[in-house]
C-alpha cells in the first residue's frame, strides 16, 4: 500500500507541517464567527491530511526526494 510505503516521507512532511502551520491561530479567525469547536477540531484534522498526505505524494513523485529517502524507481 502506498502509505505504508512513504510512512517515513508522510512523518517528514507531518513534521514541518507542524513547525510552519499554527493550525489554532489559522482557525482562531473562524472562532470569531461563531464556529462551534466541534467544527474546527474536524477542519484541522481534515486540513493537515490534505496537506500531509498530499505533500508526501508529490515530493515521492521527485527523483532527488526518491534518491534521499532510498526508494526505488
């Protein structure tokens, strides 16, 4: 499967995900408009698997990124 195959490009992705995205600050804005926490928790966590596993799938697409982790073409 291929999640099980990148879990370490998906981990990296994840990581700088985490250190350049302020998720509660971005959704703070939504806060004002009377967004129930419910929601945004969802919207969070919907958001960074987009961003997560989409970026792991575009970077496993680049032949440097390919070369660096040791996956084979």
């Amino acid at each position: 499967m291929y999640f099980g195959r990148y879990s370490l490009l998906i981990l990296c992705v994840h990581i700088v995900e985490l250190d350049l995205l302020p998720w509660w600050q971005i959704i703070e804005k939504y806060v004002v408009n009377g967004m129930s926490a419910n929601i945004q928790l969802i919207l969070i966590i919907v958001r960074k698997l987009i961003l997560d596993l989409g970026g792991a799938f575009v970077l496993s697409k680049i032949t440097f990124v390919r070369r660096i982790f040791g996956f084979k073409n």
